[in-house]
C-alpha cells in the first residue's frame, strides 16, 4: 500500500503541476458553461461527466486538487513554523515561559475547532489565506507538544551541556545541535498535518464555511454535488475519492515514516 500511495500522490502532483504550467493540453475549459451539456455522466468526451452548468468536472477536479494541495502544503508548513518556535522557546527557556506555552495550548485545544475557524472566516474573507490561517490555527498543537518533549531530552544531554562550556550562544546550540536532531520528527509530525488540513478543508467547504466562489477545491465540488446525490451521485463520487485517496495516501507514508524513524 505505501508504493499504491506514493504512486498516486506523483500522479495527482504531475497532474496538477502539468494542467498549471500547460492547461491548454486539456480539451476542456473549467469554467466554460455549456447549457447543453447539462449533468451529463462520465462518457468518451466528459471522462468524469459534466456538473450543472454543464462544465467538464474532470478539468474542475484537477483545479480542485490543485487548490488542495496548496492549501494543505501552506498548512502544514505554517504550523510548522508555529508549533516548533513554540516548543523551542517552552523546552529551551523554560521555566514561567513554558507554563504558560502548555496553559495556551490546552486553552486552544478545548476549543471547538469550527468556533476558531468561524472567528477567523468573521475577521476574513472567505480566501484561500484565511482558510490556511484558520487551519494552521487548529493544527499547530501537537506539533508543539511533541517537538517540546522531544527538545526536553535532548536539553539534557551531554553534547548540548558540552556546547554550552564551550561557549555556543542559544542560537548556535538550538540551530546547531536541538533542530537537527528533531527534523525527522518534525517531518512526520508534518505529513500527519497534511491529511488533517485536507479534511479540513473539505469539511469546512461541504458546510459552506470555505472557500467562496468562483474558487474551486475538493470540498467545494463535493459541497455541491450534495444535492444531487440521489440523480446524479457521481458528482460526489469523485471528488469524495480523491479526498479520501489523498489522506489516506499521505497517512500511510506519515506512518511508514514514524516507524522507520522509530526503529
């Protein structure tokens, strides 16, 4: 399964990254509306059949993932920034600093996860940026708690008591000698924080909270494809496939990577 997932995500990137640079090799045009080609199911022309508008669903799938994608990718990497600047300063300052790091992160975590992004979408437009600030607000916690117990033990180590006696500033012993010997479990932290963005973001898009129109994502097509389950469940089918490939594909490797570093 970890060669069928890294497989699929080259697939879904190429794709994306082909349709971004070259769109006119692809025979249809996401936005273009053609009336007489009103919910028609997948066939020759339409692979993924057309929505109701009559637009090509396989081209509006291509342009959802590569909103997605980006909107995961920004995610992460903005939690990233946040939970380990975080962990760093609670485990290397310590003390009334990392108290009241952890008091924050327990008030961030008993709060509902739609309040924060309701708040956020209120203080915002519905863009591609709030979306990513919101998300990165609710998935930066437990990078920090782990990167956090993680630097703990490594504080107290020999290598890092010698760089001190030999006079390393803060900067040269947390850039030098903490960070480095964290990364792998910043990266796997990481690709846990991708599948939970994705999600996110289609939950977020399904209820009417995400991205407003004309910008297209998984969770938008799939919010728009509810209603017409029952005739045309198609609409639904295949945005709501790739949702679930994609996370689960980038779960297996998170996984297959925390087990590799584990051993």
């Amino acid at each position: 399964m970890l060669i069928f997932s890294i497989a699929f995500l080259l697939i879904i990137s190429s794709i994306s990254l082909i349709y971004g640079q070259f769109p006119q090799v692809f025979p249809h045009d996401p936005y273009y509306i053609d009336s007489s080609k009103i919910l028609c199911p997948p066939n020759g022309i339409y692979l993924a059949g057309t929505d109701a508008l009559g637009r090509d669903l396989f081209t509006r799938l291509i342009l959802g993932a590569q909103t997605s994608l980006m909107i995961a990718f920004l995610t992460a990497f903005m939690a990233l920034v946040i939970g380990v600047c975080l962990a760093v300063l609670a485990a290397y300052i310590g003390g009334k600093c990392d108290y009241f790091i952890l008091k924050f992160i327990d008030l961030i975590y008993s709060l509902p996860d739609l309040l924060i992004l309701s708040i956020i979408g209120l203080c915002f437009s519905r863009s591609t940026m709030s979306i990513v600030i919101g998300l990165a607000c609710i998935n930066w916690m437990e990078i920090a708690r782990i990167t956090r117990a993680e630097l703990l033990k490594l504080k107290q180590e020999e290598f890092i008591l010698s760089a001190r006696l030999i006079g390393l500033n803060h900067s040269q012993i947390i850039l030098k000698h903490l960070l480095p010997n964290v990364s792998t479990l910043i990266l796997v932290s990481l690709g846990f924080t991708l599948p939970r963005a994705i999600l996110s973001e289609s939950t977020l898009s399904f209820i009417g909270l995400g991205l407003a129109a004309p910008n297209t994502s998984w969770g938008t097509l799939a919010g728009d494809a509810f209603q017409y389950l029952r005739t045309d469940p198609y609409l639904l089918l295949f945005p709501a496939l790739l949702i679930f490939l994609t996370s689960f594909s980038f779960n297996r490797i998170a996984e297959a990577a925390s087990k590799a570093s584990s051993s």
